[in-house]
C-alpha cells in the first residue's frame, strides 16, 4: 500500500510533537510558520519545491 503525505501536513505534525514534549517553545513555532509564509511568496519558492519534489521522486523510487 502506497501512502502519500504532503510535507506540509508532515512538517505541522513534528512542530506539534516538538511543542507537545516542550523542545519547541510556541513562539518557535510561529516564527518558523511566518517564516515558511513569507518564504512561500519569495522566489525561492519555485527552486525549493523542485528540490523538494526530485527527492520525493527519489524516494518513491527506492521504496518501490
């Protein structure tokens, strides 16, 4: 069976792990968050989700 998870919803669920056993304060969270929106907008945007995308592809490779 095939699962496929976006690395949105992956990256939420450690930042929840992290707050939840207190190694990342709320604060922490929300910065990187704004971050990540304000890195969205920019042109790296399009760079890092090809980097993103290729290792994906290199891993559904492997794994099947």
């Amino acid at each position: 069976m095939v699962l496929s998870v976006s690395a949105l919803v992956l990256f939420g669920a450690l930042v929840f792990i992290f707050i939840r056993n207190k190694q990342l304060k709320t604060s922490h969270a929300i910065i990187s968050a704004l971050f990540g929106f304000m890195l969205s907008a920019s042109t790296a945007a399009e760079p890092i989700k090809n980097f993103l995308t290729s290792v994906a592809n290199s891993l559904k490779s492997f794994s099947g």
